[in-house]
C-alpha cells in the first residue's frame, strides 16, 4: 500500500512537470509571435510589379516598389561620390546593404517600428558581428548615411564622438535581437520558411485578421453593391431596413428602403422570417430597379414575396416606395426553412431560392416539398425580369430545364434542396477568368451535417432522401432514380449546426486568397475554407483563426468577432465581407460588418486604387466610428526598467456585449470574461473561443506605461536634434530581451575645429585613406543653450501670426538652410493667431511630436482621434514646418490635455492637402462625443 507521503510527493512532482510543460509551451508561443512581416508604413509586405534594379534581394517580396528602389539607388550613388574606386569596393557593399533594410519583408522590426508609441531607428539594426566588420572596415561613412536624413549638422555632435570606439559604435547600430538582426534576418530558416504565405498556427488553422466597417445593426442579412463605380453598399436589416453605406465608410441616415410595416418577422432570438435579400439589376445605372425577398401575413397566412421596386426619380440613394410590383408569392407552411436568397447571374436572369416549406424531414406528402417538382418549395428558381414593364412580372427562360416537362413548374432550376443559405457566383480568376459563373452555396442540415453545393441546370441536391454524403430517408436513398448531385464539402455537427454560405475571393488587395472559398457556421461561429485542386476536383478543407495579437498588428485590424455568422458578402473591387451579431434578435443592435484582411501578404502600392464615382447626396451623413479596439493599440504588458517606479496600467477597454443565448466558455488563462466575440474557434467543441487580453511579455524603455530616460542610438539622436542639448549615451534596451542595468551617463562631446586647418580636416577623428580630397564632409553643429522647463512646449507655424495677449514663450523649429541651427525663441504676446493654426504639445519638449492642439475662437483646444488618419496628420504636420506625418497616435497616446482645456473638432477627415484642420471634413466646431481621453498626438518627420 502507498503511504500518503509518497502519493503527495508523486502528485507534487507531477504538478511540477505539468507547470513546465505548459510554461516551455508558452514559452515557444510567444517566441513565434514576437516578430512578423511588416512595412515602415504599418502595412504588410509585397510583390512588386517590377523587378527591383538596386535591391534586389527583395525582387520576389518586401517593402519597395520600383520607384522607392530608384529613390535608394539615386541616394547611394551619392553618398559614393565622396570615394575613389579603392573606397567603393572596399565599403559600397556595406552601405548598400545598409540601405536596402527599408525594404527588408522585416523592415519594421530593424528600424523597432512595429509599435507606433516608440521612435524609429535611423537605421537598421545590426547583428554584432556584422556592425563589428563595419566598424572596422568603414566607420566613417556613419555620418554619410545619416547626413541626409535631417538638419546636416545634427549628427554630427554623435558620430564623431563614437566613430572611434567599436564598442559605443555597435551599441548605438546593434540590434539585440540576434534571429531578427541584419543580416542574420535574412538566413533565419524558420522565419522565411513560409514567407508570403497566409500565416497558420501549429494546427494547421489559417491565421487572418479583420476590420471593422460598419456597427449597430439589427440583425444585418445581406450586403449588397451596385456595380456603378461608386463603391457604395447596401446592408438589409431584418426588420425590413436597407442603409446605403458610401465607399469613406459614411451611411446615410435615410434608408434606402423601409417595409418595417409590411415585413413579418418578431424580436425573438432565431426567428428566421423577416426581410432577408435584396438584389439589384446588374445593368443598375440603366434599368434602375430592385428585388426583395421578404416574409409576409396575408389574411393570416404566411408567405414568401419577391417584389420588384424602382429607383426614386429624385434620389438616387432612395427606392421609390409607391412603386413595389410583387413578383411572386409562395405560400409558406411554416415559420422555418424560409430560404431566402436572390441574385442575378452572368447570364442576366434572376435566381430565387426558397426553402422546403419548414417543419423537420420535409414531411409534407409522398416525397416531400423538395423532390416534388409540382412546388416552388426546396427548389432553385430561374426567372426573367427583364423588359416586364408592359408585360408580366416575368417571363421563363427558354433553356430552362424542366420547360415542357410533364407536372413540372417551368421556372425551376434546380430541386432537392432544404434551406439555402447564402449563395454566390464566382467572378472568377482576375488573369485567367477560370471558374468564372460558377455557383456556389451553402445548404442548411437536418441533423447531422451541414454542407456547400455546386448549383448546375437541371441538379437534383438528395434531400430529404440525403443530408450531406449520408442517406436520411434511407427508402428514398435507395431508389436508383435519385441520380443526386453530391456536395463539395460537407461537415458534421459537431464543427457546426447551420451553414452559412460565403464567397470565392477574387479580389485584389489580397492575392494570397485568391480562389479560396471562405464561408462560416452560424452556430458555432467557425470561419471555413475550401481549396480547389483543379487537377483532381478535391475541395481541400482548412478552418480560419483569428490571427494572435502580434500577427494582426497593423493599423485599423482586429483579431476577434462576434459569434453569430449571418451572412457574406463582397464590395465592387471583390473584397470579401461577413456580417456577424452578438443577439441574433431582429431588434438587438449587435449586429457588425467584418472585411476580412490577410496580414501576410498585399498587393503592390498602386495596383488596387480605385477612384469611386460622386455621389449626390440628400440628408445627412452618419460617419462610422469603430467600437472594437484594434490590435495595434492595445497597450502591451511592459516589463519595467531597473531604478525606474511602473505605473499601474491603465484599465482594459469593456468590449463584452450581453447576448440572448448563454454558451459555455472553454477554459483560459487568465479566466475571460462572458462573451460571444470569436477569436479561434476550439478545435473539439463547436462553441468560440473568447478573446482574452494579451500576455505577451515585452519591455521596451520607450513605453506609454513608463517613464524612462530614453537610451540607445535612436533616443540619442532624437534628443540631440530637438532637446539643443548634449546626449548621455546609455545601453540600448529592445524587447524581447532582459533589460541591462542604466551605466553612468558620459556626454557626447563635439571636438572643437582648428581655424587655421583646412575645412576637410577639421575632424579630430583621421579621415580614411581612401577618401578623396573633394570630401563634403557634414556642418558642425552650433551649439545651443538648453532650455527652461517652462520653454518646451514647441509652437511652430511659419505663416500665422500669434493671438494678442497670450503670454507663453516658445521654440521656434529651425528651418533647413536659414542662419544657424538653434531654436530661436518667440513670443505669442503682441501679436495674433489667425484661426486653425496648431501646435504639438509635448511634456518631454520635443518639437517633432505631441497632442494636437488648435486654435479657435481666441482659445487653444484639442481634437479628437475619431476618423483622424495620417492625411489629417500630415496637415498638422505641414503647418509645423515638416514634411509628413510619421504616425498618429489615438486614446491620448501622448498625453491628454486638462479638464479646463475644450474640445474643439471631432470625426476629422483630410485628404491629405488642405492647408488646414478647418478645410477638412469635420464635424461642428465644439460639437464632439469624446473625452479627452481621446485627445489625437502626431508624430512629424
């Protein structure tokens, strides 16, 4: 018999291993997400259209196009004017490399951009044996490669006091991290084993992101376009809206069309009556007309009714009401299996989907409704609509291919089917056309399996003598009569319980997804997708995750959505949508518009523009305001530095919303909160996953949760150029890795030039042999007293005069090619601003960045983040006297302004080259619904 003491021992030891197996597991987990492809403008990289002439390792994929690779050519051709041909050969190797970084697949990660709230290198970060072969080889050409990037004397104070001493040098180019470094980055097996590709997770789960686009629906059904060149859609509410929605993401606050009155449907949870499609002709701008599919009560008998309604003469945004012309009408004999789909195929006829009349097993007579081709019920229909002005509602194609057959309705197309959901038709390859016209849908099941169908002429679909692959009314499977079309795919119902039917992606800004089916489950909440083998005519079967927080992190993305899938949808370029709702009630406001986003690959700049034609406008328009936090501004966990005090983090933004059906949570930690948002659905029980926060650890000195005194060479340079004082160089400290202890601070000190030497001699350090006499070398900086505490907050505007009566003292930003290169001091008081000039408000005095502040109406006031983009930041920045805005910074990333201070502009939109924030698309001044916690900053470079 075991003694009590050892079975302790034994479960304590195995407690032991369990904790550092899991440990290890999260370990490896977070090793895989710390890094990923990225941009410097925050977006994933490309293909480009042309090959690459200068740097050409990045032909295949990376950040640059053709005219960025020409723009990094022009400038190492003249930082290599300053050698003979000993110096070419011995460092033009070196300096190309270093300047073809930019256009690494990893360039965020070596220039530590991936996170918006901490500076950006200058340059790249090395690994420490490359940078010590530099050193030795070219050290002075450090002030060649940074000369350009700013006012000519700024560097010059660093790199003469570092060019001589390997150590100080590395410190300031070397990039911790060793597997991300350059060039290690480039021979990293496990990094660029897959490059390109859509990511997937240890599972095999393909790991995509999402935007949000639209939010406060009810019960969102459909989305629909009208292929005119506007870029507009259409989204059909349950309750018998439709919205029309402007391709900047505004909707109109007229419907496009309301039968709230006529439409039967409740406030119930899965009540699937109601309105629930909308089509529109395909020659929309000529015929302007349009087709619903809605359930109605006549004389209390509930049918189906497909009308037809024409475009108001005054608005082209509005369906004339007055002018519904009902199509058809078939009795429905119960309140489920409504159907429910209409759309137009390339052939210009209208197809009708409608379900097998409801119940359970299609009970109704010998066969069912579905079979049964003396009903419209279980079947695909096909009718003409075409030139009925004068005539009958419609008229029967002549191929159809039941016309003339015995006991037989004309307008079917197809039968045994049980309740279509959502169907599709193939746009096809964008280069080749193939599977263009095909069409597609999913097919709701009884019991056991849900699955999606190829639509042919003439097809019968098995039901109800069978769901999916299997037999259900095993007396009907039998009859060797049935000659059914089998599914492409088909699923059990532990993976889902009602299919939603979705799209072939053939869109543009996302090439690796081209030809991928994407559909979902509305049950369970699971994202699918089918992939076509052409040469076997296997649909191969792959889920879809949501992407962990590191994959998605890119401006606008997120990686989590609400449960309940109703529908898909693609816009006029073909990019592919859901509409999912936290409530299935056709009343609840839950409901939300997702586009789905690959964060591995994008299409080359240029290539996917679209230009949508002008719209008239009548009523007002209603701009969308996001409501899930993006991925990119979550605030990360932060390890704090040593001898410097953390604050508390701020609290998590509630993004919890209450459902109508309870569902059991698998298990996480740290234990989430009740919620229906999806971030990956569990690969054993159909119900979601739940998004929890983030536990990546990552430390980082430049972080909003701590204050610290910045270090490293992109700190050093930053303080340098706008604090006008000397620079402490310390240890750099990048995430990832342990932070080193703070070493004592030693100043940079610039050598004092002789003035009887030469000017290209004027550098205590020697100049290489290799150089020639005609060397430019960099302006030595003036030297500039430093600044009260009172003095840094940095005012600059180069056209405006100051408001009388103020009286702060400010920085005046230096302009490139005036005398001197200090901040010359000028005083607001005497003197007016005219309205809408700005200022950045900064607590750390930097002139390059701070909360936007705007002057009007004889007061200073903030603005808020709402719709506020880089266009909108690079106005602000123009007016400072630089050239562009490096990043936007939303939720007071730097800084919120005081109770006392107003808020003056919200929902700002630019184009990018007004002269100012009140030429922009904006609401009414001091009409906002922000705090200022919502206070925008910029960054300008």
């Amino acid at each position: 018999m075991t003694s009590p003491i050892c079975t302790r021992i034994q479960l304590h030891n195995f407690l032991a291993r369990l904790l550092l197996t899991t440990l290890l597991l999260l370990l490896i987990q977070v090793r895989r997400g710390c890094c990923h492809p990225q941009c410097l403008d925050y977006k994933p990289p490309f293909e480009p259209r042309q090959p690459l002439l200068f740097c050409k390792n990045y032909s295949k994929f990376g950040c640059c196009d053709e005219d960025k690779d020409y723009e990094l050519s022009v400038r190492f051709y003249t930082i290599m004017e300053n050698f003979d041909h000993s110096g070419y050969v011995t460092c033009g190797n070196y300096i190309r490399s270093i300047l073809c970084q930019v256009c690494s697949p990893y360039a965020a990660h070596l220039y530590d951009a991936e996170d918006a709230n901490t500076p950006m290198r200058v340059l790249p970060g090395l690994c420490d044996d490359f940078c010590h072969d530099y050193w030795h080889q070219c050290r002075y050409t450090l002030s060649l490669l940074l000369e350009d990037l700013g006012n000519p004397g700024q560097f010059a104070n660093l790199t003469a006091t570092i060019e001589d001493d390997r150590r100080r040098f590395c410190e300031f180019l070397e990039l911790k991290d060793k597997q991300y470094c350059y060039p290690n980055v480039l021979t990293n097996t496990e990094l660029n084993a897959n490059l390109g590709l859509v990511q997937e997770d240890s599972e095999g789960c393909l790991e995509l992101c999402l935007q949000e686009v639209a939010n406060g629906l009810r019960n969102p059904v459909a989305m629909i376009h009208a292929d005119d060149g506007t870029h507009r859609f259409f989204v059909a509410e349950q309750l018998g809206y439709v919205w029309v929605y402007l391709a900047n993401g505004s909707r109109i606050d007229r419907p496009f069309l309301n039968l709230t009155r006529a439409v039967l449907t409740s406030p119930w949870a899965g009540d699937e009556r109601g309105f629930l499609c909308m089509a529109l002709h395909p020659r929309f701008t000529a015929v302007r007309k349009a087709y619903v599919y809605y359930s109605v009560s006549v004389k209390k008998e509930e049918k189906i009714r497909i009308s037809e309604f024409t475009l108001s003469a005054y608005d082209d945004n509005q369906l004339d009401h007055s002018s519904e012309r009902t199509i058809l009408e078939v009795v429905q004999p119960a309140s489920n299996h409504n159907g429910g789909q209409l759309l137009f195929g390339h052939d210009g006829y209208l197809y009708i989907f409608i379900g097998d009349g409801g119940r359970a097993g299609d009970p109704f007579g010998k066969f069912g409704n579905s079979q049964n081709k003396s009903t419209l019920l279980g079947k695909v229909l096909r009718v003409d609509v075409n030139n009925n002005d004068d005539g009958a509602p419609y008229s029967i194609p002549s191929d159809n291919p039941f016309l003339g057959e015995k006991e037989s309705l004309p307008e079917i197309y197809a039968y045994g089917v049980r309740n279509m959901w959502r169907c599709s038709i193939d746009r096809g390859d964008p280069e080749t056309g193939f599977g263009r016209g095909r069409m597609f849908c999913g097919d709701v099941g009884q019991n056991k399996y849900e699955e999606v169908d190829l639509i042919y002429k003439g097809g019968n679909y098995g039901w109800r003598a069978k769901e999916g692959f299997n037999c259900y009314d095993r007396k009907l499977c039998r009859n060797s009569s049935l000659d059914d079309i089998l599914p492409i795919f088909a699923y059990p119902h532990k993976l889902g319980k009602s299919v939603t039917g979705g799209y072939i992606y053939r869109g543009c800004q996302m090439p690796n997804l081209n030809g991928l089916y994407i559909f979902g489950d509305f049950m369970s909440g699971r994202l699918m997708s089918l992939k076509e083998n052409v040469a076997t005519g296997e649909w191969l079967y792959n889920e879809i995750c949501m992407g962990r927080d590191q994959t998605c992190r890119f401006p606008k993305l997120i990686n989590s959505y609400y449960k309940y899938i109703i529908s898909f949808a693609e816009n006029e370029a073909g990019e592919l949508y859901f509409l999912a709702t936290g409530a299935p009630s056709a009343t609840a406001r839950a409901g939300v518009i997702y586009k789905i986003v690959d964060p591995s690959r994008r299409a080359a700049p240029g290539k996917c523009g679209i230009k949508p034609s002008p719209v008239k406008i009548k009523g007002k328009l209603i701009h969308f305001h996001p409501k899930e936090e993006f991925v990119i501004d979550k605030k990360p966990t932060t390890t704090p530095v040593p001898t410097t005090t953390a604050r508390k983090p701020p609290p998590t933004r509630k993004t919890a919303r209450k459902t109508t059906a309870s569902t059991p949570t698998r298990k996480a930690l740290p234990p989430p909160p009740t919620s229906t948002k999806i971030r990956k659905p569990p690969t054993q029980t159909p119900t979601p996953a739940i998004k929890t926060p983030s536990t990546t650890a990552r430390t980082t000195l430049a972080a909003t949760m701590v204050k610290a005194t910045p270090t490293g060479y992109r700190s050093a340079v930053h303080t340098a150029a706008f604090s006008g004082i000397q620079t402490p160089t310390t240890t750099s400290t990048r995430k990832h890795v342990r932070p080193h202890p703070t070493p004592t601070p030693r100043p940079l000190i610039l050598p004092q030039p002789h003035a009887n030497y030469p000017e290209h001699q004027r550098f205590t350090t020697p100049r290489p042999p290799y150089w020639p006499t005609t060397f430019k070398p960099q302006r030595p900086p003036i030297s500039t007293t430093q600044k009260s505490q009172q003095e840094k907050l940095i005012l600059v505007d180069k056209t405006h005069n100051t408001e009388e009566g103020e009286g702060n003292q400010v920085n005046k930003r230096p302009r490139v090619g005036g005398r001197g290169y200090g901040y010359k001091r000028v005083r607001i008081g005497g003197r007016r601003a005219r309205a809408g000039s700005v200022r950045l408000v900064s607590t750390d005095g930097l002139s390059d960045r701070g909360r936007v502040e705007i002057f009007i109406r004889g007061e200073w006031g903030t603005v808020c983040d709402d719709l506020f983009t880089t266009k909108a930041g690079t106005v602000v920045c123009r007016q400072l006297g630089f050239r562009t805005a490096l990043a936007v910074m939303k939720r007071a990333g730097l800084g919120q302004a005081d109770r006392s201070v107003r808020i003056f502009l919200d929902d700002v939109e630019c184009e990018g080259g007004e002269s100012s924030l009140l030429e922009c698309k904006r609401s009414r001044v001091g009409k906002h619904n922000c705090s200022h916690s919502e206070d925008v900053g910029v960054i300008c470079g």
